[in-house]
C-alpha cells in the first residue's frame, strides 16, 4: 500500500478552547476543540478496478477532553453520499 492510500483529514477552521486556570499556573491544558469545515477522504484500491475514493464533507464538530482521559464528540455533523449525518458520542 502506497501513500496514495492513506485516509486524509482537512480542516478549513479549528478553534482551541483552553482551560484559563490551568493557564494562569503556566499549563496549558485543552478543554476542547471545534472543528469546521472538514472534509476526510479515504481511497478504496481494489485489483483490476479503477480508484475510488470515500469521503465526508462539511464535518462540523466539538471535542471535548473530560476528566479520566474520557472524550466527548458533540454534535458532530457531515455530509456522506448526498446524506446529512448527525451524531453524539462519548
């Protein structure tokens, strides 16, 4: 497998929300990130046919860094295959 078939994340924006009071003790610690306007793209290679290549668009999302090495996904939202996608996790 090439470098040609590596999956790729783009983001036009991303905002770092930091922790002002760890800041104040000279640490810095992210409490979150919002991400807008991405897009990832991953290429499909398979023998005898010609490339392809899966993406999602418009990916719009904050991370969140909890306590206990726990993340947060909120309100994560994209576009795959002319379908709107919505999702929440943690």
């Amino acid at each position: 497998m090439g470098a040609n078939s590596s999956p790729t994340f783009t983001l036009k924006e991303i905002q770092v929300r930091l922790d002002y009071a760890a800041l104040a003790k000279r640490q810095i610690q992210i409490n979150s990130l919002l991400l807008r306007q991405g897009r990832l793209a991953w290429p499909i290679t398979e023998s005898n046919a010609a490339p392809r290549e899966l993406t999602m668009d418009n990916i719009q999302t904050e991370l969140r860094f909890l306590p206990g090495d726990v993340w947060e996904l909120s309100e994560f939202k994209a576009q795959f295959a002319g379908a709107n996608i919505q999702l929440a996790a943690r």
